[in-house]
C-alpha cells in the first residue's frame, strides 16, 4: 500500500512537471528566439552591435516571460496561485497569466470523479475471524482552495481516512453480518469518510466492497455447516410430509368404520392388485387375514391363476 502511494505521488509530481511550462507558451519562446537569431544575421554589419544586443536580449527577456507567465489549464483541472507564499486565487480552465517569481502554482486540482482502491488486510471482526477486505472509493474535489490549503496531500490522506475507516468498521461487526449487509457496510463507509474529507473540499460519491476473504479452514467449515443445515431441513420437512400422510389415512379410515363391505372390497382390490403382478409376494397380517377373510380370496385367486391355459400366461 505505502509503494503504491509513493508511485501516485511520483506520478503527480510528474504531472505538475509537465504543467510547470505548457506547450503555447514554449512555442512563442521557440519562435522569439528563432527571430532573434535571423535579426542578428540580418543586422550583422550594418547596425551597431549595441543595437543587436539591445534587440536580443528585449525578445529573449520577453519569450522568457511569457514561458513563465502562461498558462494553460485543462478543461478539469484549477491552479491554485499563491503571491509572495499567500492565496491568491484560483485560475482556469484555459489560458491565464502569472506574475513570474510573485507568483506560485504549489498543486493543480483535478475535479473530476476520482477512483480509490484501499484494502484492510488481516482485521478481525468483532467475532475474531481475521479476514480480507477490498474495497473501492469514487470521490471528486468540490473545493480545490481547501484541498491545497487544509492538508498536504489530500489523495494520499484520502486513502488512508478510507483504510482506517474499513478497519474500524469491521472491528465492529459480525462475520456472518459483514457477508450478508455489504450495502450497510458501503453506506456507512461513505457517511464516516465523508464526515473526515469534507473539511478538505472533498466529496465521497460512493464505495463499493469488492471482495470479503476469509480463511481457508473456515470457509470450509461453513461449507459443511450449510451442509447439515439443508441435511436437517430435508429431514424436517420428510417428517412433515409424514404426518401429512397420518392425517390423510386418518381421515381415510373414517369411511371404513361403520362400513365394513366398503373395507373388505378396498382389501380385495389391494390384494388383486398386488397378485396381479407376476413373482410378486404379498404379506398380510393374520388379523387382516382372520377378520376379511382373505384366506378364502387368497386361496381363490391362486387356483383362478393356476387355470388360466399356459399359452394366456
């Protein structure tokens, strides 16, 4: 994390680097100081060498003011321009002039929408699983008077307001409520690093979690935890379906109680149909047997069987 903010800081000052002499103002220098060069081979032998002098060194002094006295802002950023070290203002978008060795540009500020990502590596939530965290942050620069003049670097301290935040945040909660509330821990993020930056001129848009790792081992014993739970639900809702079936062969049973022809025609139509079948072995209890008098119909549909012609079997 520490390298990859002092590669944006590199990069920054780079940038400022660039700006310091923009490409108009380079180029009037360049075309100054080429028609100084064609004065002096002109005026080479027939005016005064004092006169020459004079002339190159007015338009030397010129394009180096202007080399330093324009500007040219893009269309997003704004120098901010201090006289003798105090605030002066702020200039841009486009062309704008300073006064040389008055005037200063300490930072130029980008407004537009800015791309953050930090990461809490190793936190323990507030039920002891250290965990991984990655995590994005959008945010834009609303006042660039306050993002130059209330903190140093105001990127660098954003990034780490957004770690530190994401750090206390998970401290605080529970596991399984960091795996299933990501669009709280995002809101809250967003309401504390916003609460930190905006005396900077800085607005928090949105942050977004990226990834939540957790270790190996107890992703693992989650696994098997979900495992069993859907384990125990499969065999609470087999226990139900049994007792549905109970409740229906009660109900069943009423139409039999007080009609016994009804009973012994259901019982013949079960033994039929479980006779019918060929190789198949039916068992009856003998209370069934004694109280149906399935003896008898059971002796009758072997010999119905044993008569029927072989070529019909």
């Amino acid at each position: 994390m520490e390298s990859k903010f002092i590669k944006n800081g590199i990069q920054r000052k780079q940038a400022k680097a660039d700006q310091h002499i923009s490409a108009v103002a380079a180029t009037i220098f360049g075309v100054l100081l080429i028609i100084a060069i064609l004065g002096v081979v002109i005026m080479d032998g027939r005016v005064a060498d004092v006169w020459i002098g004079l002339f190159v060194a007015g338009l030397t002094l010129v394009g180096t003011y202007i080399l330093f006295a324009l500007k040219v802002a893009p269309q997003w950023e704004k120098a901010v321009v201090l006289r003798l070290g105090k605030f002066h203002g702020l200039r841009g978008p486009g062309v704008f002039w300073m006064l040389p060795i008055v005037d200063s540009i300490p930072s130029w500020i980008d407004h537009r929408v800015m791309v953050t990502p930090f990461s809490a590596e190793k936190t323990l939530t507030k039920d002891t699983v250290p965990v991984d965290v990655d995590a994005v942050l959008f945010w834009v620069v609303w006042d660039a008077e306050k993002a130059a003049l209330e903190v140093k670097d105001y990127q660098s301290a954003i990034a780490w307001a957004a770690q530190t935040a994401l750090r206390d945040i998970l401290g605080r909660m529970m596991l399984a409520d960091m795996l299933v509330g990501r669009s709280a821990i995002d809101d809250e993020l967003q309401k504390i690093i916003d609460e930190r930056t905006t005396p900077w001129g800085v607005t928090v848009n949105s942050v977004e979690i990226r990834d939540i790792v957790i270790p190996q081992d107890l992703e693992d014993a989650m696994s098997r935890q979900a495992q069993a739970e859907r384990e125990r639900q499969a065999r609470v809702i087999l226990g139900e379906s049994e007792e549905q079936i109970a409740a229906s062969f009660s109900e069943a049973s009423k139409a039999y109680v007080n009609n016994p022809t009804a009973l012994h025609l259901r019982a013949m139509n079960m033994l039929f149909e479980g006779l019918k079948q060929k190789g198949a072995l039916v068992i009856v209890p003998s209370s069934a047997v004694d109280t149906m008098n399935l003896g008898a119909l059971s002796g009758l549909v072997s010999i119905a069987q044993n008569n029927v012609p072989k070529d019909e079997k």
